[in-house]
C-alpha cells in the first residue's frame, strides 16, 4: 500500500491538500484510506487524479464536507430598513416648508394652475413622503414660497389623477378637482410619483416581511448547520477511536504456540 500510494505521490499531495482543508487533520485521513485498502473498499488505482474519491470516502466516513458546515448557509439576510429617497436638488430651498426631518421631498416641479376664469398663476406643486406619517401635496408661490394650497390626503382618500392631454392633468379628491398644466415633464411624470407614493406602505410592508421571513429561515439553517457539525464531529471522534484500537491491536505481538 506504501508503495502504490507513493508512485500517486503528487495525486496523493493534491488529496492531501484537500483533506486539510475539510478535515484540518490529513493523518486521519491517510490512516483511514490505508484501512479502507486493507479491507479491499477502495482501490487505490482509482484515487490516480480523482480527488472526488477522497471527498467522498471523507464524508461517508467522517462526515467531512469541503467546507465547514456552518459556512454553507452563507451571511445573514440584511435586516429590513425603511427606503429612503434620495435628497432632491430643491431640498435646500424648500425645507422650512416641511414638516420634521423624516418628510423628504420626492417632486418638485413648476407648474401652472388656471384659475376659473382661466388665468394661469406659476406655482410650485410639491410632492414629499414621510414614513411615519402620510404624503403630503402642496403648491406654493414660487416667490414668496407661501403655501396657497394642500390637497386633502387621507387614509380613506388618496389623490386620484387624470390625464387630459400629455401635459394637462388633473387631480381629484373627495372635496374637488385641482388642475394643473406642467410642460416641461407633463402628466406621466406626476402620476408616477404620485401613485409610487400611494404604494409605498403596501410595499414596505412586502419588504419587511421577506427580510423578517429571511432571517427566520437563515436562523433555522443555522441551527440545522450546527446539528450537523456536532453529529460530524461525535461521528469523527467515534472512528478515531476505532482505528486507535485497530491499531493497538495489530501492535500486540502473537501469543507463543507449542
């Protein structure tokens, strides 16, 4: 057997190599193959540049895996945290209008309001979200920054808005209509965030579900992981033992005869 493993001399490295990595100690597991030979389990020709007959013959006998079985599982899942847009360009000139530090600013565009005999004053439409409380939809002055308008928000009446022709567009609410004309971005612009905003809680409550439902699987991965490595290494330590006393009792010398 010493002979046939060292004619597989660099094989027989690159096995052992392999061994360190999974069983951090390479003796058993050469003691283990020449075992395995004298019983007649393995043959040895076929370990010539086979690696995988090693892994296998590690994990059948030890329970040994390429790597350790609590790193399977990878890192944990990130907790869930809130989302957060991005701070606006217009956040610094239009910030003593909000509410506390949580409200963020996700549009703000100049736009025209016709009034009802159709003259169209300049006004500064803001949208922002707040995940603690809800959206808010203002227009201002663009001068003076005085607000001149909030359109009602509530949690039975959310901002509906119709699309009149691309840039014109109108939002509805319980209480009235308000219309607007935005040239530069026009209607899809407004509906986007708008009804973005109105589907944030649904969403953030999707994410905090995943990642709550993520750590709970990574936590009973964990625990399985760690089972396994205790019964892997009470399955090493039971075969240590064996092959201790195998080998005390090939050392004890044969009682006299005659």
């Amino acid at each position: 057997v010493v002979t046939l493993m060292s004619d597989n001399n660099n094989n027989n490295n690159k096995a052992k190599d392999n061994a360190e990595q999974g069983e951090n100690d390479a003796a058993i597991v050469a003691n283990a193959i020449i075992s395995y030979v004298y019983a007649g389990n393995v043959n040895v020709d076929s370990l010539n540049g086979k690696i995988e007959c090693l892994k296998k013959f590690a994990k059948n006998e030890f329970g040994i895996n390429d790597t350790n079985d609590t790193d399977d599982i990878g890192p944990p899942p990130k907790p869930y945290e809130p989302t957060v847009y991005p701070q606006h360009p217009e956040h610094d000139t239009w910030k003593g209008l909000l509410e506390n530090e949580n409200e963020s600013i996700v549009a703000c565009e100049l736009v025209l309001k016709p009034n009802p005999v159709g003259i169209q004053h300049k006004r500064q439409l803001i949208l922002t979200y707040n995940p603690n409380t809800l959206p808010r939809l203002f227009y201002c002055d663009p001068k003076n920054k005085e607000v001149k308008g909030t359109i009602e928000w509530t949690d039975n009446c959310t901002p509906a808005i119709n699309n009149l022709n691309g840039e014109s567009f109108e939002i509805e609410v319980s209480s009235r209509t308000y219309k607007f004309i935005d040239k530069e971005n026009g209607t899809a612009f407004w509906e986007n965030h708008i009804n973005d905003v109105i589907d944030r809680p649904k969403k953030e409550e999707k994410l905090k579900k995943e990642a709550e439902e993520a750590m709970e699987k990574y936590k009973l991965a964990k625990i399985e992981a760690e089972k396994k490595k205790k019964e892997s290494q009470g399955n090493r330590s039971n075969n240590n033992n064996s092959n201790n006393n195998n080998n005390n009792d090939d050392n004890v010398a044969p009682a006299p005869t005659g």
